[in-house]
C-alpha cells in the first residue's frame, strides 16, 4: 500500500512531468521520470497503477513492466517483477559497409603449369603484354557480421579473357582432344587468341578498416565461380596480296563449362589490386593440355 500511495502522490504532480507527447485520455495519467514510465488509470470504482522500465532500442523505446498496483474499496494488491528479460542482441547490417566487388577491371592473364611455373606452361606459351583480361562486375551484396568490419561478399560479374599464343599455331580439337595445331605453310599469323567470355559470381570474406564512414584499405580473399557462356580460337594474318584475314578456328575446344578461381584482393578507398589462380585446369580431363589460368590486375570499385 505504501508504494501505491507513493505513485499516487507522484500522480499529483503530473503536470510537471507529464509527457504531452504522449496525449492520455481524461481519466488516464502518464509520467515519464528518468527511464520510469508511470500509469495511473482510474474508471472510477478501481485505481490501477503500473510501472515500467524503459530501454532504447535504436530509434524505437522498448518497455517492460515492473510494478503493478490496485486498489478498489480499501483493499489494494501490488505485483512487482524483479527478474527482467534477457535480451539477446542480433547482428545488425552495417548500412556503411562498402563491400569491394562491383567495377571495372583490367589485369593481364597467363597460364601455370601444376608446380604453378608461370609461361610456356607445358608447351603453351603465351605473350604476357598482350594476354589480357577485363572484369565488368555489376552486382554486389554485402552482409556484415561483425562491428569490427568484417563481411560476407557475394555479387555477379562478367569476365573476357584474350590468351594471345607466342608461336605460329592455334588451338583446335582434333579427335576429341584439344591441342596446338601449326598454321598452313606459307601463313604466318600476326595474332594467335584464345579467347573465353564467363559469368562469375564471387564468395569472399572481406576486412576494412574504416574511419567517419570511410573505407581507408581492405583486404578480401575467397573463391569465385566461373560458368563459360562463349570460347573461341581465332588468328590474324596476311595473305600473299598483303590482305589481312581475320578466322575463327574452332569454338567449343573441350573448355570446361564450370570452373572456380581463388582470388585475393587489397587497396585502398575504391582502388584495389587483385590476384586469381585457379586450382581447376581450363580443359577438361584428358582432353588438352594441363593449363590452370592466372592473373594479376587492377580493380576500380564503385
């Protein structure tokens, strides 16, 4: 009884701590003190007082309930709880995570051999400077995990590579296997390409460390998918009357249809440099020879 008549003194006071915000009916009283939420309802025949505890979850006020009076015609009851809920926090999204994916990319492209030696990879030998890859990636999500800026990257991208040959042969399947076949004599082919066109889509693990909402360096690693939509072989050359020719040799070449890379990222702000190797040859089993493409680039973010 003593605490009702406490809560009911305090009720006397409303006008002065009453939050007008909250707009209680004429028979209804609320006053807000500090993290406290008073209730004072009364329908005439009983007086009914609760107490709760207010807690802020960001931009909503959370309550519970801790106190519980009522009185009605000299008799009065009160409940009180003195355990309070246990509240489990969930991961919230970081809205200002830049994950590092999206962009545009350019690198050069080359194969290795199974001890990763680069170049003239059993018997395939490309010119460097002139083997080139583009990355057009249009997609990305982000899902952060972690106040210490950490995320889970994934998004869609597409990926042209050009492997440009450093001999006077071509690619073509002969017999169901896919080897290096010599240009006709008399021709001399001033290009040589391999050339693939992919879908990719990423799965990387992504650190960054950020300041006043700002990405200053990153570093990511992961794997991503690549699923083969196009491949060609083509050549260059001039014939006898110095006309220049341009032919597609063969298409499909036993080229794997789905692949992975590993890749590895790090930068700064919105630039970045990128390292793949993949672990999966470019052909299939058995049926040309044993190349596992690399490459090493530059990526702009958006």
């Amino acid at each position: 009884m003593k605490s009702v008549l406490i809560l009911l003194a305090a009720c006397l006071s409303a006008p002065a701590f009453a939050n007008t915000g909250l707009q209680p009916s004429a028979t209804d009283t609320i006053i807000i003190v500090k993290n406290k939420q008073i209730e004072v309802k009364d329908n005439g025949d009983r007086l009914k007082v609760r107490v709760y505890e207010l807690t802020e979850e960001g931009d909503s006020v959370d309550r519970e309930m801790v106190f519980e009076g009522h009185y009605r015609d000299g008799q009065s009851y009160e409940r009180r709880k003195h355990i309070k809920s246990l509240n489990i926090p969930v991961p919230t999204w970081d809205k200002n995570f830049s994950a590092h994916w999206a962009g545009f990319g350019m690198g050069f492209c080359n194969f290795a051999d199974g001890n990763l030696h680069v170049n003239d990879a059993n018997g395939v030998s490309l010119r460097s400077g002139k083997s080139l890859e583009y990355n057009l990636n249009f997609l990305e999500w982000s899902f952060p995990f972690s106040r210490y800026n950490w995320a889970v990257v994934t998004g869609a991208g597409m990926r042209w590579n050009r492997y440009r040959l450093d001999s006077n042969k071509y690619f073509k399947e002969v017999d169901g296997v896919t080897s290096l076949v010599p240009a006709p004599d008399g021709i001399v082919y001033s290009a040589s390409k391999l050339n693939t066109t992919s879908i990719t889509i990423p799965l990387l693990l992504e650190w960054q460390k950020r300041q006043r909402n700002k990405t200053l360096y990153f570093f990511s690693a992961g794997v991503v998918g690549v699923f083969k939509t196009m491949s060609s072989s083509k050549v260059v050359y001039k014939d006898a009357h110095g006309d220049k020719h341009k032919e597609k040799m063969d298409g499909g070449m036993n080229l794997r249809p789905v692949s992975m890379d590993i890749l590895l990222q790090a930068g700064f702000d919105w630039i970045g440099l990128y390292m793949k190797y993949s672990p999966v040859g470019i052909f299939e089993r058995h049926k040309g020879p044993e190349l596992y493409p690399v490459s090493i680039g530059l990526q702009l973010h958006i």
